[in-house]
C-alpha cells in the first residue's frame, strides 16, 4: 500500500470539503455524540462592522495626509528640477546667441582679409609695381590700368576705397579722384602690416577727414614684388569697407533667436572695453561706455567660453555675459542677457507648479472620500451575498452528500461512526442505524485495520491522508476502495471526515493492463528489432526492448541514462540526414523511413534501418516519438557485392562499361558547363589470345589486372580506367585543354607497356594498340565518342599496332560510308539482291571445265553489281559476314544439287570462307548439316581460306580442316604468297590446292621476281603433291607460261569471265571444250 498524497476524487470536490459548510453536516453527529443543542447554521447575521467603518475612516485619513506630504515633495522635487533646467537653457542660449554672432562676424572679417590677401599676392599688382620702381613713374595709360583694377575691386566686392600706397602712405594710384589722407588709427594699422608682412584690419572708427561716411573698416596688405630676389617690399594695398552696412545684422536681433540679447563689438583701448559697435545704438544705450568690465575680464572669458560674467546696466539691472574673440581683428564680441528674465519665468513656473500640487490634494481628498464611502456600502453588500452563499452551498452540500456516488463517514477522534451517506448503506449491505453503532475498524478486515490504524494516527498529525484499502461487505466480500481522509477541528472536538471510493472497475482494469502489458513485454523480447519509445525532444526515453543490446552494443539502461546516446552513436556522415527528419516532423507528416549507420559501443559500424511515427494527440500536440529499428548490416553488404558486380570488373575490379558509360556521361555534362574538353582513349591488347592459349586462362587473367595497374599508374585520380570486356580498356581523361593532353597520356600507356609482364614465372610482352576521339571535337554524343575511339583503334591496328591514332574526319567519312553500306547490305540480304556467279576453272591442256569459282555479287540499288572487295570488309565488321557466308555456301550446294538433278556430271564449287566465319564455333558441323540436307557429293565442295587467316589461327584452322577433310570436304589455300607465310603449317593443315594470286599471274611476264615467285609456288605444290591453280589468267602468253612451268590448272578472263548459274549450265551441258578465251 502506497501513501499518495494527491486530491480525493469524488462528487465533492476537495475546495468543497475544505469549505465551512462541511461543519454544518457534521453538527446533528456532534449533537449525538455530546448531548448538547446543535449548533444553529441555518440563517446567518450581518456582523457588526462601526469598528471596521472606524478602521477604514482613519485610515484613510492617514493615507490622504500622506498623499498630500508626497505631492508638496514631489512638487518641490519639480520645481528644483525646472530651475536648473532653466538656468541651463538660459544659459545655452546666451552661449548661442554669442557663438552665432562670432561666426557671422569672423565670417566677414575672413571673407575681406581673404580678399585683400588674394589681390595684395597676385602677380598682376607685384609685377606693375615692381617694373614702376625699375623704370620710375608710369605713363597714363598704366596707371588707368592699375585704377581698372582698383575699381573692379573696389564694385564687385563692395568697398568704399581702393588705393595703392606707398611705404609712407602716399597715394600711388586709387579709384577716388580726391583720396581721404589716412587718420591716425588707419596709419597705425597700415604700420602694423608692413612690420608683420600679413594683412592687417583696423578699429572701427569715423574717419575725421570725412565724418559723414560713417564708421569703417580699413583693410591693409603689402604688396609682394614679383620675384622672390630680396626686393623690399615698398607698396601697400588699401581697402577701406562701410564698417554699420555689413555688421549691423550681425549685432541687431535675429528673427529666429527669441532673445532680447544686447549684443556688442568691443574694443580693448588704453586697457578698457570700448563699445565700438551695439545693437543699441539706435536707442538707448543700457551700458556706461567703456563698458563696466577689465580687459582682463573680457580676455579671460574669451579665453574659456563656458565662463560667464556680471555686468550692471545704467538702471541697476544685473545682466549675464559672454564674451568671444573675433579671429583676426582686435575686437571682442560681447552677448548679454538680463537676469530679470530668468527670475521672471521662475516666479510663474513656481506659481504653476504650487497649483497644480494643491489642485492634486484637492483631487485626492475628494477621491479618497468617494472611495471611503463606497468601501463601507462594498462591506455591507458582501457581508449580504456571503451569508446568503453560506446557505445555498449547505443546501447543495447536504444534497451532495446524501446522494453522493462515493462512501462519505465522519468519526470522532476514536474512530465511532458518527455520520454516513446512503451510498455506504448500499455498497457494504449495512443499515444506517447498525453503521452508527460500529466502528471505522469494524468496516475493514483484520488484515487492513493495522494499516488503517497507523494511517489515523498519521491523519491526526498531518491533517489529511489518501490510500487504498479494502472494506469488507456485510457478506464478506472485500470491495477495494481509494480513502481520502480529512480531520476537523470543531468546537474543541477532532473529528474525521472519510471518502470512500469504489476502485473495483479500476483494479480490474490495472491489471488487465498489467497482464496486457506483461504480454506485450514478452512480444517485444522476443522481437529481434530494436523497439523504441522516445519523448518527442528525444529528451527521455519512454521504452525499449533489450534487443538494443544486441545490435548497438548498448543496454536499454545506457538510453535511459543518456537519451541523446540514440543519435550520438549515429555515423557522423549519416547524422545530419537524421535531424533534417527530425526536425520535419509534424501533424502533417508524422513518419519517416531511413537507413544510416550506427557505432557499436565496441567501435564496429552497423547499419539499420529505422521506421519511426510521430503520435500526437487530439490538438496536434506531439506525445511520443515511436519507432523500431532493424539490422541490415548482412542485407548493406549482399548489395554492395551486387553493386561491385553490377559496376565492376570481376578480374580487374575497374568499372565496367555500365559505370564507365556513367562517369563518360558526367564528364562530358560537366565539360559542356566548364568549356573544358574530354579525351576517350579506346585500347585493345595486340597479342592477348596468344597469351591465353599459349600459357592458359588464368595467366591471361593476371595479365588483365597487371594491365589495369599499369593503366592507373599512367592517370590522374580523377581520370577514369575501364575495362569493357576481354582484352580492351578505355581511359576516359576529364577537364583537359587540348587532345595534346590525350596524347601525352598515350604515350606514358605505350612506354609502360613495352616493359615485359612477369607470368607464371615467364617474362611476356603484350603490346597495346590505342584510338583516341575527343569532346566535343569528334562528337558530343558519349556512345558517338565511344565508335569513333573504337574506330581509331581499328585505324591504329591496320597501321602496324603499338600505335595510337586520333579519331579523324576521314575515319568518319569512312564509318559514315560503313553505316551506309550496312543498311543497304542488310536490306538487300533480305530482299534477295545477293547472287553467286560462277567462274570456271580450266585444264589448259584439255580445254574442259574441271571446277568453278562461286564468286558472291551484289545488285545494288545504285550501281549494277558491287564487288565482294567494296562491303565484304563491312560485313566482317559489322558482324554480317556469317549470315552472308551461310547464305553463299547453302546457294552454292543447292545450285550444285540443281545440276546434279539436271543430268550434269558432278562439278566441284570453290568457295569463299571468311576468316572470321572460319573461325566460327560450330562451323564444321555447319558445313556437315549443309552437305546432309542439299545431298551433294562432298568432294563437289572445295573451301578457299586465306592464307593470313591460316597464320592466325594455325591450331584452330588444322584441327577444323582435319574434321572437314574427314567429311570429304576439301581445303583451298586463296592468294598464297600474299600473306605472312610460314611453310610449316602446309605440313600440318590437310590442303587440297595451293591457288596463285592473281597479283603474281599480272605482273610475271614483265617482273622477274613474280616469275621466280610463280615458279617456286608451282615446284614447291608439285614437291608436296598438291594441286595448283593460277588465278588471274587474262593472255595467252600468260596461259603458255604457265604451261612451261608445269601449271595446268587455270581460271581467269582468258577463258571465261564470272556468269550466271544458266551459263555455266549451257558450258557443262555441252560439254564445252575451250581451246579459246570466251567473250
């Protein structure tokens, strides 16, 4: 049994049961129990509340005085604060009022020494002076240049005057016809600039000579001589201004300063501030003049602008002052303010902040009365709906617990049975009356009641206690019950409130879900998946089964511990996959299936693959994250043996033509976006079956892979090295500039190559033929590249081997032509446009048609008949020659079947076999099944093999004549002394016939050495009693030549050219005799 401290759940809520009214239910049982009057609940008096109206008036009281306290502090605070803000803003404006002013006045005091020092430095002036005092006075016409000058000036810029002085103020040359002779505070000026050799400006003043011009400003500058030799300067430039036209704006108020600032030009004279210039001087003057402050006063505040000063006025009044220095002059701008000012704003914004402050109080007071007020009828209104909610929530409790679903009991402090609830009666079969005489105890069986004992002396201590128990029925049977208990102080007695309710249906229903769950359990160890439950931040683990142990290596206990071990043993490559499907998981798509890998907790890698869904409850808030992961490690590997086998080579483990056909693909897609070219280089080994017969399948397969080491060792990583099947390899070379790149790597093939290979012990030479096509030179078609590189191999075969050759125009020209011719050759195969014709083959000194040539023609659509030598090699290329020899040899058999069944004696028919369909598995049983089905002598069918095709495959070609010559068919050596001869294999093959090239036969009469070939080609058949036939017969001194030498048998134009199976029938029918050459 565990103690749970948690609410009672019951028809009566536990705020219910904490409620007051439970004492009212309880009072008829306390009546019982202690013989007195019950106590009266059923109406409620309003409490008497004077003393509280009382509480609450003198509180507020004190509240409102406090209010009113802090409203004059506050006030004060204020307006302590507004002063000094005040003070400052007075302050501001008289330092921007002077700072203004100063800038506006230096301005213009720069702007006329700025000009003085312009014109007193120009060339112009230096030099006119300086060529005056060379060559004395000047003529007229000089000096009214000089004087133009002057006026220019003196017009553009405003001045009064403008003259050229001399040293001792003499007038040189000046724009006024009488010039004003300098006073004494020009003079003084004037001195000080020749002695400083700067631009000087003097004191304001009224020039004596002419009081009715006003104040001015005279302006003075030496003028510089032209070159810089030493000369002395001896002429000044004179500017005079209208000192009141320019100034007056900048003393007088401005619009936008809302000032009454006095402001003043001053002067320092004899050491007092002398006004020069105010903007009183329209009325009356506030001020003494000089001014009521030192020199060293003046100075000092100019010095430092922050410091203001006190001056007094003609009335008395105190005015603040700031003083400022004009730049370059020897005046001194003063701004200054009244006090009064000040003191006047204060004095209002003191009157305001005093009313609003009483305004306040006043507001307050009559707030806080309002608010007493409605407090009191607040009071009496609650006091009313409490006593009337205290009698509503008795009726409902009394109500409540009589007809409550669960058991409701009340005990005194000794566990008597003072009160119960009809529901008790019903659910333990005991009357109410027999309840009130029992015990608690008496309701629980012996087993129980030591446990209910200690949780009542535990009640009484904490106050409340919720457990589980069963109650026993008035039957004996035991009801299991949930019992939250409440003790009760009332009126000096502890009682104990008891909630009994029936968990009946809820044990059933744990443990069905224990046993469900115990199965469930069972299931999932036995499941070899690992089975998981996280929460949905994979911040705790709800579940998992110990299968987890298996694959990762790690117990369900580590995930708990840890639950972020989950991902953190996932491979760091596959990881990030993972929380992109995390994070996307939602309502929406809830589910996600993926395979990654894992590190066990030994190190080794594993790979799963995980299921999981997101559950979300009714609102789409997720819950859980469930999911189950499978190991897949032996599956991961059978696919990448499937994969090795599907993209590799078996015995080289390079790529194989389906991943070289891919990487082929990517590189020319990602030539095409770099404008970078692709190189594919197509080899063929030159002598690799000779390897494989001569030292057997094996060596020839360790040769392969010493040939792809080679290869690899000869190319960049990202080059691609393939085999394509037997003994070819092609090397796809990406991201190159120039085909010189493919050729280069060519080279480094053909060199490494022509090193020996050690097989088996033996030293083995392969070489390697190579074509190379590039792109998107050749083509951009990847298997288009491919054909043409095969095509430059073919090209680099026929021109000796151990070469490499690069895919050229011609060669397409030549595949173009190929491609043609097999069209048109597989059509006409199966329209029937081949035919034979039959050329016969004469005894020259009988005259009779002993043999016959079947000669294979094509009816082109184009031309009238094609010879064998124009698409016989096409059809070897493209792999048609064994339908069309299949063809040849069934029409020639059939057509000698034909004669036979005419009547006509047996001819033998020479044929034509390519090397290629010699060479063909099967061919012997062919030729077997062709003489069984067209009937025909054996000895009728004479096979013609070349003699090139005997050399390459002298084992193969014995072994195959032998089983012919066993059939009765004869082997025909065609063009003998044409190919590469090797005299033994005439011992070893079973030959029939040795028949002569026709290109010995042309050219005997006039070429000695074809005589002498043609002469030891008959000896050396007669040596080895052979038969002999010449070919190419086309003259009778030809015809006699041969005869000479022993030769009898002939073919050839001399006698009969090619004809129709109908002809030669007529020659055999008449037994025609041909002592002369057919036409």
């Amino acid at each position: 049994m565990r103690w749970r401290n948690k609410s009672c759940h019951t028809g009566i809520s536990a705020e219910r049961m904490r409620h007051p009214a439970v004492i009212h239910w309880a009072a008829p049982a306390l009546h019982r129990a202690k013989c007195s009057a019950p106590c009266s609940h059923m109406f409620t008096s309003f409490p008497k509340n004077g003393g509280t109206t009382a509480r609450h008036a003198w509180l507020a009281t004190l509240f409102l005085t406090l209010l009113v306290l802090l409203s004059i502090a506050v006030s004060y605070l204020v307006y302590r604060h507004l002063v000094r803000n005040e003070e400052r803003q007075f302050e501001a404006t008289l330092d921007n009022t002077a700072d203004i002013r100063t800038a506006a006045v230096s301005a213009w005091v720069q702007e006329r020494l700025g000009d003085t020092m312009v014109f007193a430095g120009g060339r112009f002036l230096g030099a006119a002076l300086s060529n005056w005092r060379a060559h004395g006075a000047p003529d007229d016409a000089f000096k009214r240049q000089l004087r133009e000058q002057l006026d220019a000036i003196k017009i553009t810029y405003g001045y009064t005057e403008a003259s050229i002085l001399d040293r001792d103020g003499g007038m040189l040359v000046s724009t006024e016809d009488g010039p004003t002779p300098l006073d004494a505070t020009a003079q003084q000026a004037m001195t000080r600039a020749l002695a400083s050799m700067h631009t000087e400006i003097s004191s304001i003043h009224t020039p004596p000579s002419a009081p009715d011009a006003g104040r001015v400003v005279d302006i003075f500058s030496p003028i510089l001589p032209a070159r810089n030799n030493g000369e002395a300067i001896s002429s000044v430039l004179f500017l005079r201004a209208n000192a009141d036209l320019p100034l007056d704006p900048f003393v007088h108020p401005m619009p936008l300063l809302n000032t009454s600032a006095e402001i003043f030009l001053v002067e320092i004279r004899d050491s007092r501030a002398v006004i020069a210039s105010s903007n009183s001087e329209h009325g009356p003057l506030r001020f003494e003049n000089p001014l009521p402050i030192t020199a060293q006063q003046l100075e000092a505040s100019a010095r430092a602008p922050a410091t203001h000063f006190l001056m007094h006025g003609n009335q008395g009044d105190v005015w603040v002052s700031a003083a400022r220095k004009i730049h370059g002059t020897p005046w001194f701008l003063i701004a200054a303010l009244d006090h009064d000012e000040i003191s006047t704003n204060l004095r209002i914004l003191a009157w305001s902040v005093g009313g609003i402050a009483a305004a306040f109080a006043v507001l307050l007071g009559l707030a806080g009365l309002s608010w007493l007020r409605k407090k009191q009828s607040d009071m009496r209104l609650d006091a009313l709906q409490a006593a009337t909610e205290r009698q509503r929530l008795q009726r409902q409790y009394d109500y409540l617990s009589r007809y409550a679903n669960d058991m409701i009991m009340l005990t005194d402090a000794d566990g008597h049975i003072l009160e119960a609830n009809d529901k008790t009666s019903q659910l333990l079969g005991i009357e109410r009356d027999a309840l009130l005489r029992l015990r608690i105890e008496d309701l629980f069986p012996p087993s129980c009641r030591a446990m209910l004992r200690a949780t009542l002396g535990k009640l009484r201590d904490e106050g409340t206690a919720v457990f589980e128990l069963q109650q026993q029925r008035a039957d004996g049977s035991a009801l299991p019950v949930e019992v939250s208990a409440r003790a009760l102080a009332l009126s000096g007695q502890t009682l104990i409130q008891m909630i009994s309710r029936d968990i009946s249906e809820r044990k059933q229903a744990r443990a069905a879900l224990q046993e469900s769950r115990d199965q469930l359990n069972g299931i999932l160890a036995s499941i070899q998946d690992v089975v998981w439950s996280f929460s949905p931040g994979m911040e705790r683990l709800n579940y998992m089964n110990h299968s987890a142990e298996n694959i990762y290596g790690y117990a369900p206990s580590d995930f708990e511990r840890d639950p972020r071990l989950w991902l953190e043993v996932i491979h760091p490559q596959d990881r990030p996959r993972i929380d992109e499907a995390l994070r996307g998981l939602d309502r929406a798509h809830p589910s996600w299936d993926m395979e990654f890998r894992i590190a066990r907790r030994d190190g080794a890698l594993r790979w799963v693959h995980c299921r999981s869904r997101l559950v979300c409850d009714a609102a789409g808030q997720p819950l859980r994250l469930d999911g189950v992961c499978t190991d897949i490690t032996q599956r991961k590997s059978a696919e990448q043996q499937v994969q090795a086998l599907a993209y590799y080579d078996n015995v080289t483990s390079l790529p194989n033509r389906t991943l070289f056909g891919d990487r082929l693909a990517q590189a020319t897609h990602m030539a095409l976006r770099s404008s970078k070219k692709v190189a594919v280089l197509f080899m063929d080994l030159d002598n690799f079956k000779h390897v494989n017969d001569s030292l057997g399948h094996q060596a020839g397969d360790q040769l392969l892979r010493a040939i792809g080491a080679r290869l690899l060792q000869c190319v960049r990583g990202e080059d691609t090295v393939a085999r394509l099947g037997g003994d070819e390899f092609v090397v796809v070379l990406p991201d190159i500039d120039r085909g010189e790149q493919a050729a280069a790597v060519a080279d480094k093939i053909l060199h490494i190559m022509a090193q020996p290979f050690m097989l088996q012990g033996q030293q083995v030479h392969a070489t390697i033929s190579i074509g190379i096509s590039v792109f998107p030179d050749d083509s951009r078609d990847p298997s288009e590249l491919l054909k043409h590189a095969d095509a430059a191999l073919y090209q680099a075969k026929s021109e000796g081997r151990n070469n490499c050759q690069f895919f050229t125009q011609e060669l397409n020209r030549q595949i173009i032509r190929s491609v043609r011719v097999e069209r048109q050759l597989r059509h006409a195969i199966d329209a029937g446009d081949l035919q034979l014709l039959y050329q016969p083959q004469v005894d020259s000194r009988s005259g009779k048609v002993i043999g016959a040539e079947a000669l294979l023609r094509w009816r082109h659509q184009d031309r009238d008949v094609m010879s064998p030598a124009e698409f016989i090699p096409v059809a070897e290329e493209r792999a048609l020659i064994g339908i069309i020899g299949e063809w040849a040899l069934r029409e020639a058999c059939l057509q000698s079947r034909r004669w036979q069944q005419d009547g006509l004696r047996p001819l033998p028919l020479s044929v034509n076999v390519s090397p290629l369909q010699f060479q063909q598995k099967g061919f012997a049983a062919f030729i077997t099944r062709l003489l069984e089905e067209t009937r025909i002598d054996p000895t009728c069918l004479e096979l013609e093999i070349t003699e090139t095709a005997i050399m390459r495959r002298a084992p193969q070609v014995a072994e195959l004549a032998r089983n012919l010559r066993s059939a009765g068919v004869k082997i025909n050596i065609d063009d003998f002394g044409t190919g590469y001869s090797s005299l033994s294999y005439l011992k070893q093959i079973p030959i029939d016939k040795i028949k002569i090239d026709r290109s010995f036969i042309t050219h005997m009469l006039d070429n000695p050495d074809d005589e002498a070939i043609t002469c030891a080609i008959i000896s050396l058949a007669r040596s080895l009693k052979l038969g002999v036939i010449a070919e190419g017969v086309e003259s009778r001194e030809q015809l006699e030549r041969l005869r000479e030498f022993g030769c009898h048998e002939v073919q050839g134009y001399y006698y009969s050219s090619a004809v129709s199976a109908e002809t030669l029938r007529a020659f055999l029918a008449s037994d025609k005799i041909f002592a002369e050459p057919v036409t």
